[in-house]
C-alpha cells in the first residue's frame, strides 16, 4: 500500500507541478498538493513520518544572533545548528506583531485572508479554519504546543485544542504572556497553579522553565509515534526577567558592558534571555539525540516579527542590539516590529535534519511564515487544504530531487497591517504606510534599506502591485467568545496580586520626557564649571546634565576607579540671576542607576565658595520632571548641587537633564 501510495504521489506531483509555475498556474499546483491527501509521507524513515519541532523565539531578530555577527549577544548552540542545516536570509513574516503572525503560521493564510490581523492578543481563529496542527494530527500526529498561542483567548472559537492540539501549555493571551511569574499558567483551557507565583517582575516559578520542561516531557512521552512539538516560546519578549542563576549568565560574566552600571538592567537581561533560548535549543537538539530519534526529525528554529529597536540611546540610535543593523556592514533595515518596512518582517529561520538537510547552506530563497503549513503538510504526507496561500518550501530544504519538484516562488507577496498594505514580486517591494498616502516602491536588491522611491519610474511595476493588493484583500472575519470573562482573568494575571509599578505621571512607554518650562535658564546660557567625577568610558559627560537634552546623560565615575557620594555639580549660570528652584529628569533609558535620590542645593556668587543649601530635596523613582523649589527666590550666579544618595541606594548619581528655573 504504501509503495504505491508513494509511486503515486510521486506521479501525481510530477504530472501537475513542472517546473517554473507560472502565476496563474498556482491552482494546479494546489490540485496536485491537495490529491496528497491520501498519500503517506515519505520522507521520514520507513515506518513513521518524520517529527517536527518548530522553535518561535518572541522577538529575537536577525542581526541578534552571535554568528551573524552581533556584538554582545552570544547563541553558540543555534550557531551551530545553522552550520549544520540550512539558514534562511530572506525568510519574512507574515505581519510584523505577534497575533496576526500566529494566525497566518498556523492557517497558511496570508494577511489579506486572515481571521487575526489585530494585535489585541485574544482576536480569535474561527471554528472553521484548519492549522498545521489539525493537518497533522489527522496523520496520526502526536500534537503539542508550548509557549504563547496568541490566536483566541479562553471560551473563544480559538483556543489551540480545538484546532488540533492534543496539549496547549502555557498563555492563550498575549497581556498574560508579558508576566514570567503569572500566578498560572494554562492547559487546554484549564489553570495550572504556579507556585509562589502572584504576577509581575518576580516569584518562585519561572514559567519559563515549567513550559520547557513539558515540551521536553512531550518529546519524551511520544518518542514512538510521530509528534508535531510546536514551541512559540515567549523569551525574550518584555517584560526582561530571567533567574539570576541561570545558566545564560556565565556566557557574560567576563564581559565588560555587564558590569557597566550605567547600561540598565533590562538590556544585560535581554541578552541573557536570548542565551537561555540558545539553550532551550540545545536541550531539544539533546534529547533528540538521546531517544535516537535526531535522522526522523526535522528542527526548525526562527523568530515571530521582525527586530524593535529597543534600548535606543544616543550611541545606539537603533538600539542597544543593533536588531535590524547588519554589524558587519552597518546597512540597515529601515523600520521595525509593527510596520511593514523590512525591519518589521526579516526573521531568522534555520532548520536542520542530519542525513536529510545538507550541512552548511545558506538560502536566499523569498518566503513567509504562510509557507509553513504546507511545507510540513508535504513533509508528513497530510493533505494542504485549498485555501491556504503557502507554498511549500521543502524543495529549498530537501532538494528539489528529493522531494520530486522544483521549489516553487511566489508570483506575489501580501501583507497589511492596520493602515499599511505591502506586496512584495522577486527584490520589488511596493508599500503604502496609510491608506491615503502614495505607494512607495524600492528595490531591495540595490537597496535593502528602503530609501530610494522609485514609484515614479516604475509605474507599470507599481500598477501591478497594487492590482495584487486589490485582490488579496479580503474583509475580516475574526472568531468568537462565549464569554470573555476566563479572557479578561488571563488578561489580569499579567499584574496578579503584584504590586503594579506606577507608571511615572505623564510618561507613556517609549515617551521622553523634556523640561519645558518657560522661564528655565536656556542650556545655551548655562555651562559646568566642574564635576566630582563623570565616566568617559562610555561618554556619561557631566555636560550631558546640563545641555537641555533628555536623550544624553551624566554618569558618575564607574570604569577606571568607582566614585561614591558625595557626588557634585557646578554649574555658572552666565550672570546673576534670581532663581526659584531646579528641575531634575532622571534618564529616560530603563536604567534607574545613578538616578538622584537625597540632594542639596547651594547658590552663590562665587564659583569657590558656597553658603549652607538652600534646598534639601529627596526624589523619587520616577522618569517625568522632578520640582525642587526654593522656598523663596535666591540670589546668584552659581549654582552647587550635590547629590548624597541615590534611589535603588547605590553609589552613583546620573542625570539626563538640569533646568534652573528664573523668577
Ligand atoms: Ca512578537
Ligand atoms: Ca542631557
């Protein structure tokens, strides 16, 4: 039966797919896929079709990975995982947020077509839509998923058992998925206590860890069947906790930048973070190994959507990783997570099969995440329903030989996001950012970086984009809730019990504060005298507290010798003034180092010499302006302030910006 099935397949793909589809060609193509259906895979070894473990790292982006050259960041494992499969160059995202992406990934529908294209995080997947993970089970798949479902909320059409997961462990929402201390986490719908757990920055149980060990568990307990183990996993994606003793950190501990106080806490976890994936990686390459089950499956590694520039500063305009800055060259991909520029969409995608995939390729084949779907469907022999959008890539990972046909492109790609619509044919990407502005049109193979439009003189390109646009869109038809209440729960546990940190007044994330009063001493009138200490290493000046610029800030002495309290300012205010109080914004980075906690104020006429303060002030962990108001207006040219304790009580003191306040 199975000889024939296979002679059969074999004919039927060579009969319906030569080589080089045209366009229109497309739905023969899903004729012949589809006559699959009754086929048996025969890629897998002689008694089973091969296992798939997929790995969604959340967040982690191209240039973030140590052998493409990241500076900071170290992945040994998934390095060498490249080099012993096959890494991807222009594999891209089917949108460039979490939820949509989730949809289309496990649908094979591209955006125009797809039930989820919010980002809310519950918008769920309707009852009638099939996924990869249905496809599979009906060829006797064992089917898991371990991580962040993002595609339906509990009590909704989309929960993840209903569309073909034996087991879904850990968040349906995308706001619980925020916490990695959440009082619980779930399975098929149910909670499952964590313990020591009540939501926010920290806890007992890592839930991390609690969904890696079940995937694992699930690898384990279906050793002898064939398993489809799908891990969306949420590291490093916000918020940045990782265990202080976990294993990640001895790969940094002789790095100089993370011992540096005044790079904040968040950025040395995100590395860390990443590591822990790397990890992840190598302890389900391991277990593979162990239950001999490495030459019957396959691994693929990748990200969800393209890099977010997070923590930017002055030396790291495009974030402190560099996510969408190829380090070896500098060119950059404009944008990022959440718009439809290449920053939003380039992934990482590797995947590796000993015996199957050949050692040490890399690809430049153009795909996306739809293509996912029936590249793992061709691969175990299930059937690719019609309405799917993706093309296999199996040929680009197999061989064209192998798999009996020639790796097919696509005539067209499709995204929209909220306001954006993009297509993208061959290095051709015409975009439009809202709905009333012009197209943009680049080529990406002159011009990865998106800046020279060339609409102008590519009408006919253009004309054509936007005829595919035109048809792929289709309106929304998202699913439902039975009732929201179990969802909102979820919803909240991201905070549980924890005490919420305040948001600072007036400060939305990725806000940057300014003072802006009016009758400030303008930083052009206003120079440093001295300071008791500054760090040049990593050019914290004492000048940045005092030149008017929120993004640039004063660090005291770390590198080289550590400068403790008291710390000092002088600074000549250009001519005797009148003068009400100070302002004081501590940095606008996620640092809280050196911000000021008990200072005083002094002013005097003399740069040397200066009178008892006039002002003691103690500040507060926040990012907005800060008052320190004299109780009545006082006399000088020179003002002294000097800082005495900071707010974690540590031993520096920074400043992203001084304003002196005039009568
Ligand atoms: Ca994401
Ligand atoms: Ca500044």
């Amino acid at each position: 039966m199975k000889t024939i099935g296979r002679l059969l397949t074999c004919f039927m793909i060579l009969a319906c797919a030569p080589v080089g589809l045209a366009a229109t060609e497309h739905g023969a193509d899903k004729a012949a896929t589809h006559l699959q259906s009754t086929s048996v895979s025969h890629f897998g070894s002689d008694d089973r079709p091969p296992n798939i473990v997929f790995i969604m790292s959340d967040e982690l982006a191209y240039y973030e990975l140590s052998h493409m050259g990241n500076p900071h960041i170290r992945t040994p494992n998934i390095d060498r995982m490249a080099k012993q499969g096959i890494r991807y160059t222009h594999a891209l995202a089917a949108a460039p947020v979490c939820a949509p992406l989730r949809c289309a990934l496990m649908t094979g529908k591209h955006m125009g077509h797809a039930s989820v294209r919010a980002n809310g995080g519950g918008t769920p997947l309707r009852s009638d839509e099939t996924t990869i993970a249905a496809l599979l089970k009906q060829k006797g798949y064992a089917t898991g998923g371990f991580g962040k479902w993002g595609a339906g909320g509990r009590d909704s059409t989309g929960v993840p058992e209903k569309h073909g997961f034996d087991v879904f462990f850990g968040y349906y929402d995308q706001v619980h998925a925020h916490s990695f201390y959440p009082p619980y986490l779930i399975r098929n719908s149910e909670e499952v206590k964590l313990d020591g757990n009540i939501g926010g920055r920290s806890g007992k149980t890592y839930s991390h860890y609690a969904i890696m060990d079940e995937a694992l568990r699930f690898i384990r307990e279906n050793k002898d069947r064939p398993f489809f183990c799908y891990l969306p996993i949420t590291p490093p994606h916000g918020m940045y906790d990782i265990p202080a003793d976990d294993p990640a950190w001895q790969l940094y501990k002789n790095d100089p930048w993370v011992k540096d106080p005044s790079i904040a806490d968040d950025v040395k976890n995100y590395a860390a973070m990443v590591s822990m994936v790397d990890h992840n990686v190598q302890q389900v390459l391991d277990l593979l190994k162990e239950l001999d089950l490495e030459e019957n499956t396959i691994v693929f590694f990748t990200g969800d959507n393209g890099g977010q520039d997070r923590f930017r500063d002055p030396q790291h305009p495009r974030g402190f990783f560099g996510p969408n800055v190829d380090p070896k060259t500098g060119v950059e991909f404009r944008g990022g997570k959440g718009n439809l520029y290449e920053g939003g969409l380039r992934i990482p995608f590797i995947a590796r099969w000993p015996g199957k995939i050949k050692a040490g390729q890399v690809s430049d084949l153009l795909f996306y995440q739809i293509d996912v779907l029936p590249t793992l469907t061709e691969l175990a022999g299930a059937e690719t329903p019609a309405e799917v959008d993706g093309l296999s890539i199996l040929p680009s990972l197999l061989g064209a030989d192998v798999v009996g046909h020639a790796q097919q492109e696509h005539p067209f790609l499709y995204w929209e996001f909220g306001p954006q619509t993009a297509v993208r044919v061959k290095n051709w990407k015409g975009i439009r950012p809202k709905p009333k502005a012009d197209w943009e049109l680049y080529d990406l193979s002159q011009d990865p970086s998106e800046q020279h439009n060339l609409a102008s003189q590519q009408p006919d390109m253009l004309k054509q984009m936007k005829k595919f646009a035109e048809q792929s869109h289709q309106p929304v038809r998202p699913g439902t809730f039975t009732t929201e209440v179990r969802h909102q729960r979820d919803r909240q546990a991201k905070w549980g019990t924890a005490k919420q940190p305040a948001k600072p007044a007036g400060r939305k994330p990725g806000k940057t504060n300014r003072i802006k009063e009016k009758n400030r001493v303008p930083a052009d009138q206003v120079k440093l005298v001295r300071a008791s200490s500054e760090n040049r290493g990593n050019g914290r000046l004492a000048r940045h507290a005092i030149d008017g610029d929120p993004q640039t800030v004063w660090h005291t002495q770390f590198s080289g010798g550590l400068a403790k309290h008291p710390h000092s300012l002088v600074i000549d205010l250009g001519r005797q003034r009148t003068i009400e109080g100070v302002r004081y914004l501590a940095r606008q980075d996620n640092g809280w180092n050196g911000a000021f906690g008990k200072t005083t104020f002094s002013v005097s006429s003399s740069p040397d010499q200066f009178p008892a303060p006039v002002l003691t002030k103690t500040f507060e962990k926040t990012r907005g302006v800060q008052s320190a108001n004299f109780d009545r207006p006082v006399q000088g040219r020179y003002l002294q302030i000097e800082v005495l304790s900071e707010v974690n009580g540590e031993a520096w003191a920074s400043a992203a910006d001084i304003g002196v306040i005039e009568k």
